[in-house]
C-alpha cells in the first residue's frame, strides 16, 4: 500500500505539497553540491562519529554509509541529538548535504553551524504527520547526494524501516535516528544502536555510551564520552585525563 493510500483529501493533497517542495529542494542541493561530474561517494566509506575513542570500538572504525544508527535517550537534553548531529555534521564535509527531518520542531540551525555544520550543506523538512515523515525519510535517503538523513521518529513500522534501510542502502546515505529509551524492546534494521546515558558532573558534559548492537564482534561495549561545549569536541574521559596528567606531568618537569 501506498503511504498516503486512503488519506483525507486535506492529508493527501498536504503529502503533494510536501513531495513537490522536497523533489524541488533535493534537485535543487544535488546541483549545488556537485562541483564535478565524477565526483561520487565511496561505496560504504566509513564516516567518523566525531569521537575517535568511539570509532576505535566500531568494526570499521566509524559508521558505514548505506547504514543506520540509532541513538536512544532520555529526553531533549540527554545528548543523543547533539551526537547524532556531530555524525551528520561529518558525513557530509567534504561532499553532499545533510537532510534533517524536523518532527519535533527543536531543530535550530544556528546551534548546528556553532557545531560545525554548514548551513549550505543543510536541507531542512518539516513534515505535518506521521506518513510525511515516512515518505520524507525514504526519498531523502535516496538522494544521490545526500549524505546524511537526521530524524526523531517515535514509532516506526517494522516494514517502513525495513523500507528506510533499503533505500540507505542504494543511496549510500547514512541514516541518523534519534529515539527514545522506551523503544529499545521493538526490532531494529539499524546496524548499529546505541545507547546514551547522561553522568552527573559539576563542571563539564559527561555521557556514558552504551554499545546495544553493532556488527561484527566487541571488546568493549561501554565508552564514557564528555563534550567541550565551546568547541563541541569530544572525547573519552580516559583519554581527557591522560591528556590533563600529561600537561600536569610536563608542567612539572619545566619547573624542575
């Protein structure tokens, strides 16, 4: 069946409106980003997180174009979106655009370019339903220059994702999907999921980083992550100690 098969008139003729804008809005980013007629997409290219200790743990080092990841959280502020962001911000900075379905209406573009992304590689879509948001996700990651497609989609039917992982595939786009905790029971076309875990700290932004399915094998399924909010930069709390002993140690030495 059709997304909008038996839909009001009124929904249906919404979803054209939608359809239409966004054809116009891929076609139109497609010719802006291509700079050459040769310039394609790495076939599953790895795309860094934006935190190498994660990448470390991931079987490619990154995630995989042609794949989902769904982070699962808490709430607006638990960090799963800031992260999801910061993946999406690097899926697309050397090429392509990234698509970001706005369902629940948060999405403030300048915060994105205060994280890095730019705002020309931005494509932003405000669907009205549930079905626009369905339709919306699937033709954006059929885009051939989309490299990313950033959504908060609560439930998802199991054949529209299956759906959804179909057309990452052949677009070769990575799929971004913000959720919450609660779904974590449902099944899941993401090949990796993570989990996101805020940490009670004073001073800085602290996150523990649960590894709830990936491909391939793990040594460690447990990260925790705290995030510069100046500069956005990420890192392991183990290697930012490291770092702080080493500056304290060579501090030292230089008074010695």
């Amino acid at each position: 069946m059709a997304l909008d098969d038996a839909v009001p008139d009124d929904a249906a003729k919404a979803m054209r409106q939608l359809r239409a804008d966004l054809a116009h809005r891929l076609a139109t980013a497609t010719k802006a980003t291509v700079t050459k007629a040769t310039v394609t997409k790495s076939v599953h290219q790895a795309v860094t997180s934006g935190c190498l200790s994660l990448d470390d743990l991931l079987p490619d080092k990154g995630f995989t174009r042609g794949t989902f990841v769904e982070w699962l959280g808490e709430g607006a502020g638990c960090g799963a979106g800031f992260l999801a962001l910061v993946a999406a911000r690097e899926a697309c900075r050397e090429d392509g655009f990234a698509v970001v379905i706005d369902t629940p209406r948060r999405f403030y573009p300048p915060a994105a370019a205060a994280c890095g992304l730019e705002l020309s590689r931005l494509l932003l879509v405000r669907p009205q339903c549930e079905k626009d948001v369905y339709w919306a996700v699937d033709q954006a990651l059929r885009c051939p220059r989309g490299s990313a497609v950033l959504a908060w989609p609560q439930h998802i039917p199991n054949r529209i994702f299956r759906r959804w992982q179909l057309s990452a595939e052949s677009g070769d786009c990575l799929g971004l999907l913000v959720r919450p905790a609660t779904v974590q029971p449902e099944p899941s076309w993401a090949e990796t999921r993570l989990r996101v875990i805020p940490r009670a700290s004073r001073n800085d932004w602290q996150l523990t980083l649960e590894i709830l399915r990936c491909r391939g094998g793990l040594h460690k399924n447990q990260l925790e992550i705290v995030i510069d909010e100046q500069t956005g930069k990420i890192q392991s709390l183990d290697s930012r100690d490291m770092a702080s002993s080493m500056a304290i140690a060579a501090s030292v030495a230089e008074k010695s």
